[in-house]
C-alpha cells in the first residue's frame, strides 16, 4: 500500500492490482449518520437517505440515465451511510476510454445531485415500511436499545437509519444540504485499487479532488460519557431471548 496527499491535502492510499483491468476508488467522507443533526436538529436517517437518493437524478440526467451510462461503461456504482462515515464507490475498467466516462458520471452525481421528489417519495415509503418492519424484530430492537444505553445523548446513540418520526423531518431541500456541506474534498479520503500506475492513481485523485467543492472538514465529534455498568431488561413478546454485552 502506498499513501500520498494530493495537492489540496486529502489523504490517498493507493494499492496497484495488475492482475486484473479493473480499477476500484473508494471515496471515504467524515459523513456518517453521526453527522445527522448538525444542520438540523432531530434528522436521524438524514446521511442514510442521502445515500439512497445520490444517483437518483442530476439537472441534466434522470435516475435511469444514470444507470444506463453506467451500465453502457460496463461500471458498477454505490454509496452507503455508516455511522461514522459515508463511501461512494466506482469500480471500473481500466481502459481509459471507459475508466474516464465513468469518473465524469461519479463527479457528475457528487456535484450535482437534486433529489427529484419522485425518488423521494418512492424511497421515504421504502423507509417508513422498513422502520416499521424493525418493530417486529426483536434482534433489531435489541440493537437499537444497546447503542442507546450504551452512548445516550451521543450522536453515536441514535440509529442510522433513523426512526418512523425523524424521517419525517427530512425534506429534499435537507439531504441537498446534507451533500453540499460534508461530501466535499476538504472532508475526505479516498483508496484506489487496481490496474494503474502510482502516477496515474496521483492524476485520478487529483481529478477528483479538484473537481468536488472544496468546503470544510467536519468537527470533530465529542468523546461519548463514560457509561456505568449496569443491565437492562426490555421486555419483548418473543420466545427468543436476544442478549447484548458491551
């Protein structure tokens, strides 16, 4: 593995796999659904939603759009929102005549995504099915209370795919917001695996670094409290007893 900084300072780990004509970039941004209400108080599940609406539509292309290009380049996209940070992912032939369409289509998508209020629509009632599916599980309810007692009023407490109540805070106007203030290139680390030269992995980080808003680092998140030991009981009508320590 080699790691360098571009000439804006985020951080590059880069690891050449010739065996194989394809590229892989993971763009790593301090973004996780810890992030959720710090524009807004209450957002929990903004991060996740924002994931789930980033290739849904740009001004100038439709969701399916995306996906044909995508698909015509032979390239596979995704992101996903963790607690702690937010991925977007390209793997990618190496061909230049495809690896460098592709990455238009990613920039495309970072700089430029709207959030049309179909696919919002569409994908809050997903949500509000799936919330409400979590209710009925006793391992995920078990999950959900544990981070709970375990962080209380860190950001870290609250479940990234948010509850039935705060979803409904999130509008398209807030996940906007959510991706033009932290999936900026001051806010981000990326890895790139593949077929390519150390110079060439520099002149694609560079690409995308310049290309992406500059904006700001996120702060710092604080330290959670340390928690006293204790158990809690949480009656369930199940005739399984789920059990978490930590």
């Amino acid at each position: 593995m080699q790691e360098f900084k571009t000439q804006s300072g985020t951080r590059v780990l880069f690891v050449e796999a010739p065996e194989l004509p394809i590229v892989d970039v993971q763009l790593v941004f301090d973004a996780g659904s810890a992030r959720d209400s710090e524009l807004k108080s209450g957002q929990y599940g903004l991060a996740s939603m924002t994931a789930q609406l980033l290739d849904e539509g740009t001004s100038t292309q439709t969701t399916d759009q995306i996906s044909a290009t995508f698909e015509r380049l032979g390239a596979q996209f995704g992101a996903a929102a963790y607690r702690d940070m937010f991925t977007v992912n390209l793997r990618t032939l190496s061909d230049s005549n495809l690896l460098n369409p592709a990455i238009d289509q990613l920039l495309s998508i970072l700089k430029d995504a709207n959030v049309p209020q179909t696919s919002y629509d569409r994908i809050m009632q997903q949500n509000r099915v799936g919330l409400a599916a979590q209710k009925e599980s006793p391992s995920t309810t078990a999950n959900i209370h544990f981070m709970q007692e375990l962080y209380d009023k860190h950001p870290y407490a609250q479940p990234s795919s948010g509850t039935l109540a705060s979803i409904e805070l999130i509008k398209p106007v807030d996940i906007r917001n959510f991706k033009d203030t932290y999936l900026v290139a001051k806010n981000l680390n990326i890895a790139i695996v593949g077929q390519m030269s150390l110079g060439q992995a520099k002149v694609l980080a560079e690409r995308i670094t310049q290309s992406l808003p500059q904006g700001q680092h996120a702060r710092t998140l604080p330290k959670p409290d340390t928690t006293a030991a204790r158990t809690v009981y949480e009656p369930f009508d199940s005739t399984q007893t789920h059990i978490r320590i930590g």
